[in-house]
C-alpha cells in the first residue's frame, strides 16, 4: 500500500454528467497533486495543492476543478467532460512542494468519457 | 521549458538479460532526475533517483546513470525477471520549490521466462 487511496477505480460518465474524484493521504504529506495519464503521453501535472492552498494550475480547462478541503484529502470534480477526457487519473502526495521529495501516487481512477 | 525524451517506448528480453532504457532532457538547470515504476493497475512507484552531483547510482540490480554533458541519463537492469515487467518513466526537475517533474512518455518493459 502506497498510502493514497483513490476512488472511484472505474468511472464512466456522460459528457452532461457531473462526478467527483476521491483521493486520500495517510502519509502526513504537505502537497498533494493531481496527474492526467493518457495513453502513449508523458504524466500531465494538472493541480498542485501545498498546505490546502492551490499553487499550480497547468492551463487546466475549467471543467475540472479541484477542492482541498485539507491536507489529507483532495477532490477533482468534473462536469460537461468530452470523449478526448478519457484517461486514467492519477492522485500523489509528497512531504513538500518539492519536485526532488518522492511522490507517492495512489492507484488512479480510470476514467471514460461516453 | 524542460523537456524528456525516453526511448525505446517498448522493450522485449529475455528472464537473465539486461534492460537499458535512455532518456534525454533539454533544461541545462534540472539537476534531479528519478525513474518511476508502472505495475499493471497500479500507480507509478518511486525505483531510483540520481541528482547531479553524481555519475552513477546503483540499489541492487537497478542502477541509473548521468551525463549532465550530453543531456542524457539511463536505468540499467540486470538480471530481469519477469516481475520486472512494468512501464517504467523518467523524469527531470530543476531542484526548487515550486518547479515541476517533467515526464517522459514511459517505456514498457517485458520480461519473458
């Protein structure tokens, strides 16, 4: 166990559909981060919390939108996605805001747009 | 800003054999450079990482080299098994706060026994 839980595993939404994304950090971590995953694409950063506070937003389209409501637990809440948002997303945490502090990434949720 | 390139995308060997997977980066001020490990349903894992105040790191039967000269660090994996199989990411990073972790695009590695 990495100590960052994601859920749901598996989502398939309509693109009129509003979800939510869970992730979970047992670790004590001060930065959590949200990753998009697609196939044959390196790691996309999308959101960077440090201590709840929002610190990076990676020209990210407004249907995403992401909620710390503390350092343990992050959200990612979508809605009016399109199909090319299919992807697997990825959750991490990290001691700090530091890219040389290892981050720990939870199991992803896969996510399918229909 | 930084970008990595990682080749080969895939890589076949043989149970015993050594794996080399290279990456490239353009940033001359990235200075920290992990590889991540990718098992089948799972979220990638830290392996190994290497700053540049060294050449070669090594853990085992995983090591990783650096040419801060040419731009280019390396994973070396000797003796594979087949629970080495995994997608496995380099990254780059400037080492401040604040800076992000730059991926390459992964390269699949199968083991066969």
């Amino acid at each position: 166990e990495t100590g960052v839980t994601q859920t749901p595993r598996h989502l398939v939404m309509g693109m009129t559909n509003k979800k939510s994304l869970k992730c979970e950090q047992h670790l004590g971590h001060n930065a959590m981060y949200w990753y998009k995953q697609s196939a044959k694409k390196p790691l996309e950063l999308m959101f960077v919390y440090s201590l709840e506070e929002r610190v990076e937003n990676n020209s990210v389209p407004s249907r995403f939108s992401p909620e710390c409501p503390n350092s343990s637990h992050l959200f990612l809440h979508l809605h009016t996605l399109q199909p090319e948002d299919s992807a697997l997303y990825l959750c991490a945490s990290s001691q700090e805001n530091r890219p040389d502090t290892e981050a720990f990434f939870g199991q992803g949720t896969r996510l399918t747009v229909v | 800003g930084e970008n990595v390139e990682q080749h080969p995308s895939t890589l076949s060997v043989q149970e015993g054999d050594s794996a080399v997977i290279k990456c490239t980066y353009s940033d001359s001020a990235s200075n920290y450079f992990p590889w991540y490990k990718q098992e089948l349903g799972k979220g990638p894992q830290l392996i190994i990482d290497i700053r540049s105040n060294v050449g070669e790191k090594k853990d085992q039967r995983i090591a990783v080299t650096l040419n801060k000269t040419a731009k280019h660090f390396s994973l070396h994996i000797t003796e594979t098994q087949p629970e080495d199989s995994a997608v496995y990411f380099c990254a780059a990073s400037a080492n401040q706060a604040g800076t992000a972790l730059i991926f390459g695009k992964g390269t699949t590695l199968s083991v066969s026994s």
